[in-house]
C-alpha cells in the first residue's frame, strides 16, 4: 500500500490513576436488586454530585468504617439515583455512567465494561491528573507527560482511537484538543471500554473516557479545600462550595484550582488554572434550568523525551531495563544496539523560548422538562472556545558521525470554536406487560478551526550532554483551517423480559461534513484546496444483562464504530482515500457482588477489529494499516476480609496485531500497535487504625509489560513496575472546631526510585519519554 508523507501536527502528538476501579469495601449491606425491578420513571431533579447515599467504589470503604471515620469523610449530599441502586458496592458498579447508557443505567446494568472513578477516589489515591485517573483503571495506561498530557492506551488502542468527552461533549479530534487536566474540579471520571459511537459519536475503537465537572446538590451549604506540595517543589490548592441558596429551588457550585507541577526534567512546567461554576433553578416540580460557566488554561514548558542513544557510545553510562533493541535514527544514522544514556535522564533539549498554552471556554445550559409521568424532554445548549499554541523543539535524533542530537523545531496553533446541542426524549412504558425505556436522542454541532502552522523547521545539533539549548530562530507560517458538522438522530431502548433478564440496544444515525482549505506562506490556496467530504455511518450497540442469582449478572454485547480516516481533520491530503474507518467489537463478562457487599469481582473477554486504519509507521510518515485487531480478557476483584483491611487488584491481557499493513518497501502485518503492553495489573492494600486519630496506611503497585516505540517494532521499552506508599490521618473535629473533617496525608510516589519508559510517540520515535522518579508529597484537606 501508499505511504503519505506528511508534517505531522502537534495536536497528534497530544492524544495523552495507581488503582481507582478496585475500590474499596463497605461495611455490610443490602446488595442491590436493581435489576430485578422495573426501571422507574424518569424524575426530573437538578443534577447533584455523582456520590451516592453512601460513597461508592473505593469510596465504600470510607462509608463504612467507625462514626469518627464518618466524620472525616462524609460525602456532599447524593445525586438522585434509580432507588434500588444506592447500595455501595466496592467496584462502584451501582454508579451511574452517563457516558455508557442514556438510559440511566448503572455499571452493573449496562452490557458493557465501565469504570467510574469518584472525587472521593481521587482524593485518596492522590491523582492529581486525569492521566493519573486512567493509570489505576483496568488494563489502560497514560503518557503522564505535558508533552503527551491525554495520551491513553487500552484494549490495544491508543490515541485518537480513544474518546475523550467533556461532560459527555465531544470537544473534537482527541488528539489536537486533548491538554493536561488537574481532577480538583471534577466529580468523576467515567471510563467506557470499546467502541463508543452510540453514546459519545464519530470516534473511538477503544472506548471513551468522560470528565464530568463536580455539580450542585440540594441540601445545606458544603466547602472544601485542598493544598499539596512535593519534592519537585509542585504545589496544588483548591477550594469549592456548593448547596443551595437563600432563594427558593435554587442551588449553586463553585469551584477554583490552582496548581504549578514540575518535572523532573530541566526546566519544566506546567501551571494550570480552572474556575467553575453552575447554578440549578427548579421552577416548578416539573421543570428545572440550569447554567454553567467555565475557564481554564495551562501554561507549560514541556519536556519531549531522551534521545536513544548506541550502547556502544554511552559505554559506562548505558542503562539496563529502560529500553533494548536496535534503530535506524530518522536522520539516517544506524545506532545499532540503543539505550538511554543515564547522564540524560533529568536533560531538557527544548529550546529556551519553549512555550505550551492553551486557554479554553466553556458555556452550558439546559432544562428538564416532565410533559407526562412517563415522558420527560431534556436538552443542553454549549459553546466551547479554545486558543492553543506549541512552540517547541520536538526531534531528539542521535547523530553517529557527529556523536551530538540533532534537533528539528515545530510550532502550531489553534483557534476553534464549537456550538452545539443534545436533546433526549425518555420514556416510560409498558409493551405487552414487559417494562421499556426508550430514548430517542437529536444532537448537532458545529466545529470551525483555524490553524497557523509551521511552513519552516528550524534545526541544529548540540552536545548530549549539557546541550546549549539555544532558541527557536526565525518562524515562518502559513495556515490551514477546517470546519466539521455533526448531525446524529440515536436510539436507546432497554426491554425487560423478566425482573432479572433485559435487552439493551440502540443504534445511531450520523452525518458528518468536512470543509478544508490550505494556503501557503503566502496566503495562497494550495493544489486541490478547498474541498468538502461528507459521510454518513451507522452504528449501535446490542446486548444483553441477566442477573442469574441476586449480585450475579452475566452480560454480553456487540457493537460498532466509526470514524474519519485518521481521526484528524489536518493529516491527510485531498487527494487521499478518506473514507471511514469502521470497527467492531464481541465482548462478554460477568459482574458479581457478593458476602453483602464486602467483596465484588468482575470479568470480561472481547474480540475488536478496525479496518481501514491509518498509522504512524515511523519519523513522519503515515501508512494506511489495513486492519487492526485486538483480543484480551480483563480482571478485577476487592475484597475487606476483616474491617480495617482493604485488599484488591485487577489485570489485563490483551493481543492486538495489525493485518494487511502492507506498505511501499515493506509490511508490518502482524507487529504490535505502539504503547500497547500486553499486560497491565495493578494491586493495592491498606490497614485503618481506628485510633482517637485513626490513621490508615497503604500500598498500590503497578506494573507494565513490554511495549514499542513505533510499528516498526524494532525498538522495545521494557516492562516495569512501579509502587506509591502513603499514610493519612483524620484529625478529630475538635481540633479545628470550625472544620467538620480534616485530613493529612503524606505520599511517596515510586518508592522504590525506578527509572522506566512510559511512553513512545510513533511520530517521534528518536526519543523515549520516562517516568517521573520518588518524589515526596504531603497534603491537606478540609470540609466544612
């Protein structure tokens, strides 16, 4: 097949935690039957925090435990649920996630495989990103570098294969709008495995993982702070207040964070800023408003990875374990056996004047509106604006006949705008004596994007060790823009047969138009520009949940996706094949709560192809890859024997291979995707001293198999792993007589100080991006 040289985009390289899914374990309690009810009518009611009655997941732990426990961490008032699913479970499978089911469905009663990761969790476990978040889930890993800020890889996909969603929004291709996000605002994350286009549109063979912002509750006035400070000299603080107002039916949330995280390379950084806020207004017992407002911007000077070196070069310096294999750098220079060289391991080659930015605007509205007792009119309205430029050094590429890097300069900038709106129609009804739902859903956005680029790349070579880093030089641009509409008519629909057996299924209807212009540095449109392409897919969902035995449900599904060839509106040329990449997924598994709710186990095995798929093969050439394939199983399990003991892992296997990726000089049929380990397995324990301070100590480890640089695989980061420790204590009320809880907590990240490769951009495959080392961190958090 064709290979197609292109200039690769800076959004393409940003497509980016220890242990959320296994959470910890409630005290007893009544295991949910929901599924052995009929679903209830749809109520309209503001939306509150995503926490339960009783904190779900790890967060169950905490419910459960002595009253002064409690009062340490005591959730925020709970969102209303179906009313057979506020039982905790210590997978979180009674959370609702939006992100899978419109229907209002909970993990355990959506046939597929979902995680949802609480504020609470969060908090505990000390993720301070998103990419921390998706390093806990079920076999998924991150970049965790602001040069990769949203970079994930599960069920042997990564990058644009992946959904990222904003509140159940889709802000765009995922690779050019993903930036690093901090998880003080938010209330969860949502972690929906395999295709997704039924729920979240046009994208991902993977899956899709949903941020969704925290929400006001009815209920007395709550605030919140948090501050943390590590070794990297890192600082975090937030604050947030929520509850209702002095007027009638009115309920506000308020949110502010602030953090400067800094890496362990030279000279790196990233600040970060988000400001929130929501206000619910019920009108009447069947009509509620609501509107939302948020800013947020990060600025960063990034770190891009060290160059891979010969072993035979570094000599003394050359490192074991970090990487291994032969390379052919992409300036040409054959470097045989490679290696990082460990007098490079805290080295910046970025140019001095780097920068990173990027500020972004949301605003959101809606309403819920009862027509009938089983018919219920929703709709949300956003605006999203974004600005975003990189101006970096980007290509580490080791010189044998020099003995110095060779660097390449690269700059871009964004410039989007997106409006749209989703409405959904719910209901309720009895057909021919069995229980239904079904909700019909219209939804349309428009995207424009303007995007100034590099038409020059600067380059120079400079020593390996301390390089003089210089400056970027003279930039000249020119600009491509892009304009996407998205029109979607879905349905969702669940049928129970029985009290324990129902189907699930949907389908979605899709148009998607594509506008493209190109000038060059001169402002004129270049050959084949503008030009306009449209598609039209069709996917959907089928499935099915059976509760055998109460806590015990069986589930299974298949379903379809799609996406734009590529999945980026800026990589391929006019005259190219753009027509849609497809996939589609089996995928069966069981979900079991049991010992009244002390322990929870889940498993799944599923079957993924993608075909017509585009993929970096090296440097910066793309290749049309034919066919992807991906097969594996996934295992979690929690358990609290006695009551101050928390026990739980999880892991996963996957193989994933690409087919018929045959190529001009050569095929990589049956190489391995990048960044895809074939095992991840996380596992953790803590021990509560229920003590006038109770204490609580713990440990989380993770390890990552073996994984490639590029689809070439020729180049192997090593397996690794990796382990945090930490200790908090509840610090009784009266203490602070002001403050209802409050908690300190001392953490060691990487405790054993291991140096490993976390991640490799196929589009960068001269260098290798690392792991951050032990770093110390100490926080503290209040509720009041």
């Amino acid at each position: 097949m064709s290979s197609i040289r292109i200039v690769r985009p800076r959004h393409f390289l940003l497509a980016s935690a220890a242990l959320t899914s296994l959470a910890a374990i409630d005290m007893p309690a009544a295991l949910a039957q929901q599924a052995r009810e009929p679903l209830p009518a749809v109520e309209v009611s503001p939306p509150q925090s995503r926490k339960q009655a009783r904190p779900a997941g790890r967060d169950a732990a905490s419910a459960g435990r002595t009253a002064a426990r409690r009062r340490a961490t005591a959730a925020p008032a709970s969102r209303p649920v179906v009313p057979n699913a506020a039982a905790p479970t210590p997978l979180n499978s009674n959370a609702i996630a939006e992100s899978a089911s419109r229907l209002g469905l909970t993990v355990r009663e959506t046939p597929a495989t979902v995680e949802v990761i609480s504020a609470e969790t969060m908090r505990e476990q000390g993720y301070r990103t998103v990419s921390d978040v998706a390093q806990g889930a079920v076999g998924v890993t991150a970049g965790d570098n602001p040069a990769e800020p949203s970079a994930f890889s599960m069920r042997g996909f990564t990058n644009s294969q992946i959904n990222t969603l904003y509140n159940g929004i889709k802000i765009g291709p995922q690779n050019m709008t993903s930036r690093i996000v901090d998880t003080a605002n938010l209330e969860a994350v949502e972690i929906l495995k395999g295709p997704a286009s039924l729920i979240s549109g046009e994208g991902a063979a993977g899956g899709a993982i949903n941020f969704v912002t925290k929400q006001p509750h009815t209920g007395p006035i709550r605030n919140e702070a948090d501050f943390s400070y590590d070794s990297l000299n890192s600082f975090r603080a937030y604050y947030g207040s929520g509850g209702s107002t002095n007027v009638q039916g009115l309920d506000y949330r308020f949110d502010v964070s602030r953090s400067s995280l800094n890496g362990f390379a030279d000279d790196t950084n990233t600040r970060t800023l988000d400001v929130s806020g929501q206000l619910n207004y019920r009108i009447s017992d069947s009509l509620k408003v609501w509107g939302a407002i948020e800013y947020r911007e990060d600025r960063g000077k990034a770190y891009w990875g060290a160059p891979l070196v010969p072993v035979a070069f570094s000599g003394s310096h050359a490192t074991a374990g970090i990487v291994s294999g032969t390379y052919i750098a992409s300036n040409g220079s054959n470097l045989g056996p490679i290696t990082i060289d460990d007098r490079t391991f805290n080295t910046n080659y970025n140019v001095l004047d780097n920068r990173n930015v990027a500020q972004e605007v949301w605003l959101r509205g809606g309403f819920e509106l009862k027509l009938a007792p089983d018919l219920t009119l929703k709709s949300q309205a956003y605006a999203y604006g974004a600005e975003r430029s990189w101006f970096n050094n980007e290509v580490e590429a080791f010189n044998t006949a020099t003995n110095t890097v060779d660097r390449s300069r690269f700059y871009v900038a964004h410039s989007q705008r997106l409006v749209g709106n989703i409405t959904d129609l719910t209901w309720d009804a009895n057909i021919a004596g069995f229980d239904n739902r079904l909700v019909t859903t219209l939804s349309s956005s428009y995207l424009d994007f303007v995007r100034p680029g590099a038409a020059n790349f600067p380059g120079d070579s400079v020593d390996l060790v301390d390089p003089v880093r210089g400056f970027y030089g003279l930039l000249t641009t020119k600009q491509q823009t892009a304009r996407i509409d998205n029109e979607a008519l879905s349905f969702e629909d669940r049928l129970k047969l029985t009290r324990t057996f129902s189907l699930i299924g949907g389908l979605r209807v899709e148009h998607i138009g594509l506008d493209r212009n190109s000038t060059d540095v001169n402002g004129l449109e270049n050959a084949n520009f503008p030009f306009s392409k449209s598609w039209a897919p069709v996917t959907g969902r089928i499935g099915y949940t059976w509760e055998a035995v109460p806590g015990l449900t069986f589930f299974s599904q298949y379903a379809t996706g799609a996406d734009i060839s590529a999945n980026n509106i800026f990589l391929l040329a006019p005259t190219q094949n753009l027509d849609l990449t497809t996939a589609r997924t089996y995928e069966t598994g069981v979900k079991h709560v049991l010992w009244d709710n002390r322990a929870e186990w889940s498993f799944s095995a599923y079957d993924i192809v993608r075909k017509n798929v585009y993929a970096a093969a090296g440097g910066q050439t793309l290749n049309i890859a034919g066919r992807q394939e991906s097969k594996g199983v996934e295992l979690a399990g929690a358990i609290r024997p006695i009551e101050p003991l928390r026990l739980w892992g999880n892991i996963a296997y996957v193989d994933a291979r690409y087919a018929d990726y045959d190529f001009a000089g050569g095929s990589f049929s049956g190489n391995t995707p990048p960044n895809v380990p074939r095992i991840v397995a996380n596992a953790g324990a803590s021990w509560r001293f229920f003590t006038p301070w109770p204490v609580e100590i713990g440990i989380t480890g993770r390890h990552v198999g073996d994984r490639y640089n590029s689809d070439a695989n020729t180049v192997t980061m090593n397996a690794y792993t990796v382990g945090d420790i930490y200790a908090f204590v509840d610090i009784p009320r009266t203490v602070f007589n002001a403050v209802d809880q409050a908690r300190l907590t001392f953490r060691v990240r990487n405790f054993t100080d291991k140096r490993y490769a976390i991640w490799g951009d196929p589009f960068y495959p001269d260098q290798i991006l690392l792991g951050a080392p032990r770093t110390y961190e100490i926080s503290a958090a209040f509720k009041w």
